[in-house]
C-alpha cells in the first residue's frame, strides 16, 4: 500500500535510501508530500464518501481527498456519526449497492443481518432488521416464545427474470403481502431510484417501498402504526438517509 502524505504547500524532495548497500531512489513530488506544521499521512485506498446534505456517494483515491463536511464511509458499515447531538450509524457496500443510516443513540437501534437460511426465498441475498435496541435486547433474553420487536426491514433479493418492480410485486404477493383490493399503489423516489409505495396488513400494518437497481429489488418496509412509538417516525427518516449506487 503506497502512503501519501499530503500538505498545503508541496516542494520536490529527492529521498535517498540506502539499505543493505544498496542506494534507491524512490518518489516524485507527487508520491510524498511534507506539511509546513502538522502532517497528515493518508493511504492510497479507494476510499467511498457520502455527502450529508444530498446523500451523494462517491469514491475517493484516499481519505484525504474526500471533500470536507461529507462522511468517510466504512466498507461493510459500522462508522458512527454524530449530528445535533444524535448518534447514528452508517451501513455501506458495494456488492449490494446500498447505503443507509440509522440512530443508535439515544433510544436508538441495532441493525441485524440475516443471510439465507433454508425456507427463505431462493432469490433473497440478505435482509436487514432494524429494531428498538432495549427491545431486541429483552427479546434475545425472553424465554417465553413471542414474536420479535416491531422493525424496519431491507430485503434483497436477485432479479433474476429481470422484470419490473410492478411485475415482481404481483408476483411476488407471498413476500410483500400487497392486496390491490385493499390498498392503492403510488409511485415514490428513493434512493436515488423509482420506487412504488403501498401499504400492506399482516401482524401490523406496514409502509412498503419497492425497488430496483444493479439487477437487485430492495423491499423496505417499515411499521405505519403510530402505537409503537417513534419508530414510525424515525422510518420516515431512514428512508432519506437510503441511497442505492
């Protein structure tokens, strides 16, 4: 890994190294940099970063090069941000194409990442559970049988027939639970990318968001009864916080 040192004000410098006899002369002006007070030594790395204000996602040569005021993503998630003092969380990659964010503290959530168990739909990649951390925590410790903590929920799944997301909801009614009898279907933007909106009834009624990006559908779903609490709320905020690359 080459490592750059980056500095407001750059001169030439010709770096001598001698070891075990033998003299080498290594970089240019452009490789290696001295700062005139403080140095900053950066990785050539790829380095992804998120503009806050508009969810934009853009890869950088190196960290240092990502523009001041965006987030430094971490591949993979688990970055910590604070905003107006609310802790919140930042899940990136690449293979999914996906980027979201959530609270942690206070009263925040834990994100929990299911892969593909036997009975899951053959197409699914991954889903993503959202929940109330105080409740997931006494739900793991629960030794009565329950259903787990009310949550918002990313499930990935692979186009494989490479249909349109209103295809593949109709035919998929098993895992959205949509009935065009009860509820009506309006078209949103998230992510980035069209999506349709529609409600739909099972344990709690549900806000769903369907879309497609990548050769992928993202089904996102979320609780629409306000008597959960905030999360109704904070579901609204996540869905902004989702950008789909």
């Amino acid at each position: 890994m080459q490592i750059v040192i980056k500095k407001k004000k750059a001169k030439k410098f010709l770096i001598v190294i001698i070891a075990l006899g033998v003299t080498i002369f290594v970089y240019s002006q452009k490789d290696i940099f001295f700062a005139d007070g403080d140095i900053t030594m950066c990785a050539q790395v790829i380095t992804p970063g998120r503009n806050p204000q508009t969810g934009e996602i853009k890869e950088f040569p190196t960290p240092c090069d990502v523009p001041k005021g965006w987030d430094v993503l971490e591949v993979g998630g688990g970055q910590e941000i604070i905003r107006n003092g609310v802790t919140s969380k930042v899940y990136w990659n690449s293979d999914l194409g996906l980027s979201f964010e959530y609270i942690i503290n206070p009263d925040g959530y834990t994100l929990v990442q299911h892969k593909k168990r036997e009975g899951d739909h053959e197409d699914l990649v991954t889903y993503f559970a959202i929940r109330n951390t105080k409740e997931q925590e006494a739900f793991l410790v629960s030794k009565v049988p329950r259903e787990g903590p009310v949550e918002i929920s990313i499930h990935v799944f692979n186009n494989v027939k490479k249909v349109d997301i209103f295809t593949w909801l109709n035919d998929n009614t098993q895992i959205t639970n949509y009935n065009k009898e009860l509820y009506p279907i309006a078209k949103e933007n998230v992510g980035g990318v069209e999506a349709l909106e529609f409600l739909s009834d099972g344990v709690y009624l549900k806000r769903n968001y369907l879309l497609e990006s990548n050769g992928l559908i993202y089904f996102v779903s979320g609780p629409e009864d306000e008597s959960f609490g905030n999360i109704k709320n904070d579901f609204m905020t996540f869905l902004q916080s989702i950008v789909v690359f």
